[in-house]
C-alpha cells in the first residue's frame, strides 16, 4: 500500500477475461476510471438494470467458499472479489467502476498477478482528493475456535500471518510483511489459492469448483503439490492467505495504518473482525496521511511520563 496523500484512479480501462472458479463459466471484468470520493463498485452489466454493489463489509452476503457481496434490493451478487479487491488495495487504487458480466469474477491463474500487471500497465493517477486512512489508536482483538485477528496501533500497514495445516506440504507458516506497493508486487501478488485435492472431489461432487484446476490452483494431495513447477514460493500458502486478507480488510472503505496480526483465519472469520472493527469505534481515528504524520511526529517528540 502506497502511503498516499491524495486518493488514486486508473489512467484507463483494464480488461480482463477468465473462468469463475466455481461457476466455471466465462466472464469478462473491465476495471474503469471513477472520480474522486467513489469508491470501489461492481456493475452487473448483464442484468437489465446493470445494478451496483458497492464493494464494503456490510454488502458481504457469503463469506463460505469465497468473499461475495450483494444487493438485497437488486436480488443480485458478485462471487470470489477478493483476489481483485487485494490487488487495487494494494495498489492503492481508491475510485473505480468494475464492469462485469457475470455473478462471478474470474479466477485467472489464482493469484492477483495478471491485475496487477495489467492495472500498472493501463496507469495509476492521483486525484485531486485527500485520502483518508483508519489509524488505530487501541488495539481491537477477536478471538475464538483457535482463530485470532489482532490489530494493533503503528506507523505504517503490517500483516503478520500464522497457518497451520496437518499437512507436510504445509505445516506451520508465518510470514510478517509491511504493505507497499512494492512488496504486494514483488512478494504477494503471485501466491496462488491452494486446495486439497479431496476438497476439490467434494465441491465438484455438489456442482462447485466447476472452474479450478491446476492451471488456477495449488492442488494438494497425500503426497505433497500435484501442480508442474511446484510452488512459486517455499511459503506460497501463508502469502496467499496475506493476500487474501488484503482484500477482506479492503472492504473497510478505507485503507488502515496499523500492524494486523492474524492466527489461521479466513474469510469468515475476517468478516467477523470487520464488524467488530466497526464496534470500537474508540479505537481508531479517520485522518489524512498529512494530520497522522504530523500527529505522529509530536507524539515521539513528546517525553514518556
């Protein structure tokens, strides 16, 4: 995340074409332009209406297989956001239309490394806009069923992540990043979803993950990764998992200044610490990079006692 002083918009359009991973259907996204202030918003343009969903926590109607957000009024969802969503939070990318004709954005090759390239390669323009940021004052905790989500106060976005799989392919992982946009791009954005092979047999068997395979997938079986190439990284599991937390937190509107901690959570879980996010509001300030700066730096001036 580029610690940003005005919010930011695409130059032009970024096209995209792929399957959905559990509708195995094509579907065809264009990320356009917005003004400042707009926010993120998917349009149905297949629907006759061509409704929106604003791209915020409280539009999350499903958070079981997949990050999905809908309009009660509209009758109408948007599926498996947040590998997109983590790529345009971090890029720092504020104000945009997503365009997309189907109920289900697509997969590409499970990581959110062709939006990457392709929002670079359409350009990234500062607006004329403050940008607004979360920054956290106390720390805000949820915990239960052995799953914990943490965010403490701090100068800048960290994301600690521990998994922990029975599984030799997996094992234990923690991986602890700040968020720029160059370690989203260099360290992030190429970790791929990963499965275990009869968890993909169960979904296929209810009509699910019509669309995953190996070409968009990390697959897993008794014996270790099935996919040619193996992993991308030694811990690509725990980086995907980074990734997708990016896009979950992504749906606070905002971006956060402070140090996320989390232990084998998910989307369901994220969710929940989303909501509880909005319970404190005690915990945390709405401020410009410029008033946080400032603020910061006659705080550290400031002798203890």
């Amino acid at each position: 995340m580029v610690m940003a002083y005005k919010q930011r918009t695409l130059k032009k359009p970024a096209d995209f074409t792929g399957v959905g991973v559990h509708s195995g259907e094509t579907v065809h996204l264009t990320i356009q332009p917005a003004p400042p202030n707009y926010g993120i918003n998917f349009k149905r343009i297949d629907l006759p209406a061509q409704p929106m969903i604003r791209a915020h926590f409280n539009r999350v109607v499903d958070t079981s297989l997949a990050t999905v957000i809908g309009e009660d009024a509209e009758g109408c969802i948007v599926s498996t956001i947040e590998h997109v969503m983590s790529c345009l939070a971090g890029l720092s990318i504020d104000n945009v239309i997503i365009e997309i004709d189907g109920h289900e954005a697509p997969i590409m090759d499970g990581s959110a490394a062709l939006f990457t390239r392709k929002i670079k390669e359409a350009g990234i323009v500062s607006q004329d806009a403050p940008r607004l940021y979360f920054v956290i004052k106390e720390p805000i905790i949820l915990e239960g069923n052995g799953k914990s989500v943490k965010l403490y106060p701090a100068e800048k976005f960290t994301i600690t992540y521990t998994i922990d799989f029975d599984h030799l392919a997996i094992g234990t992982q923690t991986l602890s990043i700040d968020l720029t946009e160059t370690t989203f791009e260099e360290e992030i954005a190429r970790a791929r979803t990963f499965g275990f092979l009869h968890e993909l047999e169960y979904m296929r068997f209810y009509g699910l993950a019509k669309g995953g395979s190996l070409e968009n997938a990390v697959v897993i079986d008794e014996k270790g990764v099935m996919n040619d190439g193996g992993l991308r990284f030694a811990d690509e599991f725990v980086r995907h998992k980074i990734l997708d937390c990016i896009g979950d937190f992504s749906l606070l509107g905002m971006p956060i200044i402070g140090h996320a901690v989390l232990h084998k959570s998910g989307h369901l879980f994220n969710h929940e610490f989303l909501k509880e996010f909005f319970k404190q509001k005690s915990a945390w300030e709405t401020m410009t990079l410029e008033a946080f700066e400032s603020s910061y730096q006659h705080t550290a001036r400031t002798p203890a006692g």
